[in-house]
C-alpha cells in the first residue's frame, strides 16, 4: 500500500507532457518568433532541422538552446530562455529536428 502511495503521488506530481508538441510550442508561444516554414525573429524550425538533423547529440543541444536561450547560431538576436521543463524541452527538440526541410 505503501509502494501504490507513492508511485501515485510521484505520477500526480509530474508535469504532463502535451499531447501534441506543436501546442506545448504554442502555449510557450515560440510561434511569436519562429516559423513552421519562415523565418520571424529566429529561424523557421524546418532551417533548424536541416542544420542539425543528423547531428550527434543533436536532441539535447536543441533542448539546452530551448531552456537555456542561445546566441550567434542564427545571428545576431539572442534567444532568451524559456519557462520550460526539461521534459518540454526534449519533447521540443525532438519535434523540431521533424520538421521537413
């Protein structure tokens, strides 16, 4: 009973991942600055897909950019860093290196 307990409290106590990655991106609005297929502020996801797909490691350099911001990948504008989990950010990375380029 002691083990059930636990194991209850520890799932009701993880955040639930998005059912569907592209509204964890719209809920963090990632939209405002990039693009499925354009550019806005930052690159388009398909970009960012053909520049690391392939890529060793190429998921969790994604993640820290995401939960981390980063600057001089893109230019000049620095991306900040976002109120993310780290489960939200591998399951935008992952998402990501999707996209069709």
């Amino acid at each position: 009973m002691l083990l059930r307990s636990a194991l209850l409290l520890l799932v009701l106590s993880t955040p639930a991942l998005a059912a569907d990655p592209q509204d964890l991106a719209k809920s963090k609005n990632c939209f405002a600055c990039h693009g499925l297929d354009n550019k806005i502020v930052g690159p388009a996801w398909k970009d960012v897909a053909a520049r690391f797909n392939g890529q060793k490691g190429a998921e969790q350099l994604l993640a820290d950019k995401i939960k981390n911001g980063s600057s001089g990948t893109w230019g000049a504008v620095p991306m900040p860093p976002n109120p993310v989990s780290d489960a939200e950010a591998a399951q935008l990375a992952k998402w990501i290196l999707t996209r069709k380029y």
